[in-house]
C-alpha cells in the first residue's frame, strides 16, 4: 500500500481495510477522528512503532505528561509541529515509503 492508497481508503472505507496491519489500522483510526478505536490498536501492540503510535495519540488528545512517557518508550523526541503533519510521518514511516 501506498501512502497515496492509504489516504485514499480514509474516504473509500467505514473502516480500515482487514488486511492493514495493526500499527496502519490505528493510525487510519486516528487520521478519522477515532480516537477511542485507535488507542485501544495501540494499546495492544508492543514495538517503538506501536508506542510512537500510543504517544502521537496521547499528544492529540492534549495529554503531554502521558505522551512524553510513549515518547521515551519509543526512542523519540516530541515533536513540535502539527498533529497531522507528525501523523503523516508515521503512516510514511509504517509503510516504509518516504515524503514527497
């Protein structure tokens, strides 16, 4: 899947396509405004990818004390830009592919 092919399934789909992995399906959770769903996928996968995910969320939800903790989990540093600019990061960095 292509970043492009993501963003894309964000207005095709009422919900993430069953063959994303777990850390794609949080972040295509998240990128709908569907916090409570994509926490509860980040929860439940243990990789620096799945805490960059778990601190992204709380960072989104305002919580920096408990994203600072996910952040250190995940071997980053908080960011200082935007949400979505971050969020597109990771999807680019869950695919593997880089920015345009």
């Amino acid at each position: 899947m292509t970043f492009d092919e993501f963003q894309q399934s964000l207005k095709k789909h009422a919900a993430p396509p069953a063959s994303m992995p777990p850390p794609l399906q949080a972040l295509w959770r998240a990128a709908r405004g569907e916090w409570a769903a994509a926490h509860v996928l980040a929860q439940a996968i243990e990789s620096r990818d799945g805490s960059w995910i778990h601190a992204h969320l709380h960072r989104d939800e305002g919580d920096a004390e408990n994203a600072a903790y996910w952040y250190n989990r995940a071997g980053k540093s908080m960011p200082n830009g935007a949400i979505a600019e971050e969020r597109d990061a990771l999807i680019r960095h869950v695919l593997n592919t880089p920015a345009a």
